[in-house]
C-alpha cells in the first residue's frame, strides 16, 4: 500500500506569511459592516456601529508565564491603540493546567488583570475560566474592544511612499522580561545577577503599554500607519507594517534601538534581538514633516522615538541597511523565543 507525502509539521510560532495570507483571503467577508476584516498584517478588526468604528482584537499569551493576566490586557489594548482608538472594553479566557492550578494562583492572575486594567481605564466585562488537560502552563486569551470616529481611524493600508517610520523605547522589551524569567538558570552566570533582575523587570520598566505612545501620535499629527511589533521581532512588525500597505521599505538597521540588557541576553543564548518578541515598542509611519513633531511631543512624554525606516515603493521591496551594507531584509521564520524557549 502507497502512502501519501509526509507533510512536515510547522515550527512553534504564528503562521509563516505565506500560508496566512492564502488562509484569509478564504475567509468569507460579505458583511459590508466590516470595514477592516482579517487580512496580513492588521492587529484588529472594525466594524461600523452608525458613527462610530468599533476596533476589536483578540490575542493570545502563550510564552509568558509569570504576570501572564498583565501581558494579556497590554498585548491587546496595544492592537487597539494602533488603530487610533482607546481601547475600553475587555473580555478573557483562561485556560488554566490541571494538577498545577490552586486558589490562589487564580486570585493572583485575576487581581494581575483587574489592576492592569484600572492603570489603563478598562471594563473587564466577562470571558471564561476552565482548567484543561494537557496543559503544561497556562494560557491567557484575551479579547479588546474600543471606539474612535471614523475620521481619526488609523488604518496600516494609508502608508505612502516618501513616509518616515519612527520606532518608541526600543525592541524586545517583552522579549526581554520573558527571557530573564523563563531562561534565569541558563543565563545565570553568563549575565550578572542586576543585570538579569534589571531585565525581569522590564514588564513594567520600561514596560510594554504602547497606547500612551499611540494616543500621544495620533494627537499630534497626521499619522498614516501604526503597528504594534510582537511576535517575530520588529523585523517582521516592519514587513507586516509593508504588506498592509502594498509598499516596500528600507530599514536603517544601525539605527533601531537595543537595550543594554536586550543585547547581553541574545547574545548569551545565541539569539537575534531584532527578531525577539517586541511588544513595548511602537511603529509609526507619517510625513516627514508630522514625523519630526510626533517624535517630538513623544520625547516630551518620555518616550524616546527614532525614525528607523523610509516607505519606498513596493517594486523597491524590502531592504535593511547594517553597517554601510544594503541587504534584503529576511522576515523571520519564528519568534526567536520559541527557539529559547524550546532549548530548555
């Protein structure tokens, strides 16, 4: 008996590009309410409500593990922010490991969450709790919702050619944390004990919230695009930010931000900082012009910004300048923290 051609099992990680993008263009779109459904690259959803746009996202924690109830409200009040909207309402599930879940462990995420929320102004207005089998940690599936005026809604497809993108803080500050907490016994040793209590840290300082930097751009000026880098790193948040647009892009990769602790964890575990996990981070594209104020009236915030990337035409493709040299930028094809974490 003949059998059928083995089909390799996809790495940890999303969808590579390829296979996502066929995916949802299969997804039946009739409604003409949804003014922005699923498609590569966009962070959420809108759909027309009568005069106002309704933003909805919904996201997953999957690597994280300590603070998973915080990482959860921040990663998707960020998918909000990006449109232009404040996000406002929020609903969760937890999936939580049977043999490892106590009281108390529950209370602790579920205070994580409610505190986190209250810092950020949000309505937890249900969800679902269940402990499951075959689980070996838990899981945070989080869903948000928030409004704006259809006018100030931000949309990753506007990016023109010409438009700088700014980057805020710096990448793989989520990254970062889950690094120095997950991996703490390899890289003790090879990394000093502050420096490594210093990057547990980062969940909170500098911390991964992107809506103030969000609210602050779109208050300022003529924002054409935003992005909320997350898995694979601002390497792929970049591609990501092109693909919605149709455009492509060259990236000032001398000028893109590391933290000091971001670069001493990669390279003890062998590891790409620009294609860690980034949430924290901001991309935002604009006019040159509206970039330089924007950047600006971040700084007076206290958000460092830096413009890291100019949008060229899509037959220009895709491009990272390191060190004087022009190479084609190769979006990752996962997470670098699925790798160290797989490694443990």
């Amino acid at each position: 008996m003949r059998e059928g051609p083995v089909t390799p099992s996809l790495p940890v990680g999303k969808l590579p590009h390829r296979l996502l993008d066929v995916l949802l263009q299969r997804l039946p779109q009739s409604d003409p309410r949804v003014v922005i459904g699923p498609r590569l690259g966009e962070d959420a959803a809108v759909l027309d409500m009568g005069g106002r746009s309704l933003v909805v996202t919904t996201d997953p924690v999957t690597f994280a593990t300590d603070r998973i109830g915080s990482y959860a409200v921040h990663v998707n009040a960020n998918d909000v922010a990006v449109m232009g909207a404040r996000p406002q309402w929020f609903f969760v599930t937890l999936l939580l490991p049977a043999g490892q879940t106590t009281e108390v462990s529950t209370a602790a995420m579920m205070a994580d969450i409610a505190g986190t929320c209250a810092v950020l102004g949000i309505t937890v207005c249900g969800g679902h709790t269940e402990i499951t089998l075959d689980l070996p940690r838990p899981i945070v599936i989080g869903q948000m919702l928030g409004e704006v005026e259809p006018h100030r809604l931000v949309r990753k497809s506007n990016l023109k050619v010409g438009d700088e993108i700014l980057l805020t803080r710096g990448v793989a500050i989520e990254g970062t944390s889950i690094l120095a907490k997950e991996r703490a016994e390899a890289l003790r040793g090879r990394v000093s004990d502050e420096l490594l209590h210093r990057a547990s840290g980062f969940l909170d300082d500098p911390g991964i919230s992107i809506v103030e930097a969000a609210m602050t751009a779109v208050g300022t000026g003529d924002v054409h695009a935003m992005h909320d880098p997350t898995e694979g790193g601002v390497l792929t948040g970049l591609a990501e930010l092109a693909a919605a647009s149709d455009t492509g892009l060259q990236v000032f990769g001398d000028r893109i931000p590391v933290y000091p602790e971001t670069a001493s964890l990669c390279e003890a575990l062998g590891l790409d900082p620009l294609a860690l996990i980034a949430s924290g981070a901001l991309l935002i594209g604009a006019p040159p012009q509206e970039a330089r104020a924007i950047a600006e009236a971040l700084i007076r915030q206290g958000i460092p910004a830096v413009g890291v990337a100019e949008v060229r035409a899509q037959s220009e493709g895709l491009s990272v300048e390191i060190g004087g040299e022009l190479r084609p930028l190769v979006v990752p094809e996962r997470d670098e923290i699925a790798r160290a974490l797989e490694s443990r």
